[in-house]
C-alpha cells in the first residue's frame, strides 16, 4: 500500500483538492472541512510564481496542513505557458516542502531531473498523463502506463476526455487491469464525469474536486464529490 504522508492510498476513495490561487487559503479550510483528504498545489496557475513567495507560502500552510501534491502542469497538458527551465526551477525549490509531485510524461526535457530530486528527498512521484481530446485505444494507454513505470513512477496518473460511454468503460477495464500498479485513472468531460465517483472504489488511488473553480472539464465540487463517494461508500 502506497502512501502520500501520512494517508494510505487503495483502501478507500481518497479526495485531493486541486489549489490554483496562492492566496486561497479559504479553500485549504473548507477543504479540511468538506473532508478532503490531500491537497494539490497548482503552482502553473499561481499568479505570483516568484519562488520565494511560493516556498514561504508552502512553509506558512504546512503545519497542520493535509499531505500536499505539487505540480507545474505544462502548457500541452492544460497548464500554463512556463518554460522549462522555469518550471524546473520551481520543482526544485518546492520538492522538500510537500509530500509528492505530480509530473507528465511528456514533460522529456526536464523529467529525469525532477523524478531524481523528488527521489532524493524521498517523495512520492506522479507520473501523468493528459488527453484532453481523446481517450487512445488501449494498447497506446497501456505502453504509456508501462513507460510510467519504467520512468520512475510511483503512481500512474491517466486522465483521457471521454467523447462516448465505451471510452469510459475502456479506462475501467485498465484501471482494474492495473490496479495493482498504483493507477490513478480519470476520464473528462460530462460522459466522463461518473468515473470521478466510482473509479477510486475499483482501484483508482485518488479523485480530485474543487471550492470554487474546476481545474479539468467534468470535475465536481469537493462537496458534491464527498457526498456521492459516501453515498456510495455506505451502500
């Protein structure tokens, strides 16, 4: 069983908060309130992306705080348009704060560099992968999911846009086929909105809601996401 600090991931449905706004701290505390049980930093979406400002954010927020995952998500993958060597630098001053990172595949140029530093300090690497387009067939998600692997991921991130119910029960059958690779598995979009619910109880490690802005097309409020997963969860 895998771990993100102190939360054990794979037991059962685990809620990540997507953060976008530095000055946000609103939401970490309706987070914590709403039930969220992990907090993502989107630092490309952070309007002042000075290092310093963000480290002394993360410090300010740590203690007490829940376990954080900190992506620079790349302009291919939804993010922001940073250069390399920018989002490389901000890795670099954010890994020893938080509990993971979250990186893309894709992300060739600066990828090595920041699974080793993460592995170094001994976090939990999310290696990703996002297509806002299309969910592929499944034998290219799977040599994806096996790239991942081979690249040094801890967990496997696959978040596809689902444009027909049969591309939402294809990423099912791979979630449940790789499960026990540590697999997070989404599909976007309105059709791809119920894997949200349900794929964390067939083996997707985590789901990830909003407060007040979504970060990815079909995805739920924190609150609407907890109630539906404890509606569920009881059944």
């Amino acid at each position: 069983m895998i771990k993100i600090g102190k939360v054990k991931l794979g037991k059962t449905p685990k809620i990540c908060l997507t953060l976008c706004n530095i000055k946000d701290r609103n939401s970490i505390k309706k987070a914590k309130f709403q039930g969220a049980d992990l907090l993502e930093l989107r630092i490309d979406q952070f309007q002042n992306l000075d290092e310093k400002d963000i480290i002394k954010f993360i410090r300010g927020i740590r203690k007490g705080c829940l376990p954080l995952i900190a992506t620079v998500r790349s302009k291919r993958e939804g993010g922001r348009c940073l250069s390399d060597t920018k989002r490389l630098r901000l890795f670099k001053a954010v890994i020893p704060l938080v509990d993971a990172v979250d990186v893309e595949l894709s992300s060739r140029k600066i990828l090595n560099e920041v699974v080793k530093k993460a592995h170094h300090h001994q976090k939990i690497v999310i290696l990703s992968y996002h297509n806002f387009k299309k969910t592929p067939v499944n034998e290219v998600l799977e040599k994806i999911i096996k790239k991942i692997k081979s690249q040094g991921g801890d967990i496997v991130k696959v978040s596809t846009f689902a444009k027909k119910k049969e591309d939402v029960i294809r990423l099912l059958e791979i979630t449940l086929k790789y499960k026990d690779k540590n697999i997070i598995a989404i599909a976007m979009g309105k059709i791809g909105a119920v894997s949200r619910v349900f794929f964390p109880f067939i083996g997707s490690l985590l789901t990830y809601g909003y407060v007040d802005t979504p970060s990815a097309p079909g995805q739920f409020s924190l609150n609407v996401l907890r109630e539906e997963i404890k509606r569920f969860d009881s059944a």
